[in-house]
C-alpha cells in the first residue's frame, strides 16, 4: 500500500533553495517550475548552484507564496524575487484561498506553446508603460503582473483598451489573456503600489 504520512513541519524560514536546485537538476531544458511555499528560505548559500542550474537549462522559476515569516525585507524573501528575475519567472504573493483560482489562471495560460515576449521588473512603486511588438502568428498574449495592488491597462494597435476576456484580478496579481490578437503595436500601462513584475 502506497501512502505518505505527514509530520513535523512549522519551521519557518525553511530549505527552500536546496529543494529547488535538486528539482532543477531533474528538469528539462526551458521547463517552467512552480515553487509553492508559505515560508522565507534560510539556505541561501545554494543561490550560485541555483542560479548557474537556471541559465544552463534555461527554466523558468516561479514562486507562489503564502507567506513570508513575517519578513518580505529579509535576503530570504528577496532571493526568490532575485531568482525569479534572472529565470523570467514571477512571484505570486496569494493567501491560500486563492491557489486553485491562480493555478487554473497559469494552467491556461502556459498550455500553448510559450514564449516569453516581455519582461520588466520595477523595483518601486509607480506606473510605468511599455510596448509589446505582436507578430500575426501569435494566438494568444498572456499579461501578468504581480505587485501589491496592482492596476493593468492594456491598448491594441488601433488605440482601443482591452476589456472581458479571461481576467485574474487579486490584490497581489492581475492576470489578463487575449485570445487572436491584432499584430502591431500593443501599449500595457502597469503599476502597483510596491516593487513590481511584468511578464
């Protein structure tokens, strides 16, 4: 009989990284990871061996977080932004209310074939806008942006704001999807009232 038994656990921060990079190890090449955890990392020396694992294969990581340990200045919280960064991943700040509403939300989004067209990362709070080239051949546009309140706005080609479609709107993550996009010019304006990331 298979079963798993759980014990133990209420460590807080946690060995986040070392998970990471034995996953890592195990990924394909261009695989996106998805991180799930409710705590800070406390094995930071593992960053370099993370880090050299995510530029030799090429993954995205992604982190959807349940907490912090009360502690988002802390290295052990700004490592998972720092890994996230130079893996064009994400994190997601969510209660544990919103996982499944997230998880259908990323599931749609990554079931075509991916491709990352854009990425910027804000380390302040503000707006900020920016220009995404769409070739005719795409057939969808996934926008996400994590950030603590964040607002969205998104403008095709003829100048018109994107409105309906499918839409995740939390207070840390706003998740847009176009279906059979115009090609041209599209305008996103995003901000948030903390550091932010778009992809």
């Amino acid at each position: 009989m298979k079963t798993i038994n759980v014990s133990g656990g209420g460590d807080c921060p946690e060995l986040a990284l070392n998970g990471i990079r034995i996953a890592l190890e195990f990924a394909l090449p261009n695989s996106l990871a998805y991180v799930f955890s409710d705590a800070t990392a406390k094995d930071y020396g593992f960053y370099e061996d993370v880090s050299k694992l995510i530029q030799k294969k090429q993954v995205s990581v992604n982190f959807l977080l349940t907490g912090d340990c009360n502690a988002q200045s802390s290295y052990g919280y700004q490592v998972y932004h720092k890994l996230s960064r130079i893996s064009n991943g994400q994190v997601y700040d969510m209660s544990k209310n919103d996982v499944k509403d997230v998880l259908m939300a990323i599931k749609q989004s990554v079931s075509h074939n991916y491709a990352a067209l854009k990425s910027l990362d804000v380390s302040s709070s503000g707006t900020s806008q920016t220009d995404l080239n769409v070739d005719k051949s795409i057939s969808e546009i996934s926008v996400r942006l994590s950030g603590r309140n964040p607002t969205l706005s998104i403008r095709d080609p003829s100048n018109e704001t994107i409105s309906g479609g499918d839409e995740l709107s939390l207070q840390n993550l706003k998740l847009i999807n176009i279906k059979d996009p115009k090609g041209g010019i599209w305008t996103i304006e995003a901000g948030a009232e903390s550091a932010h990331s778009l992809r």
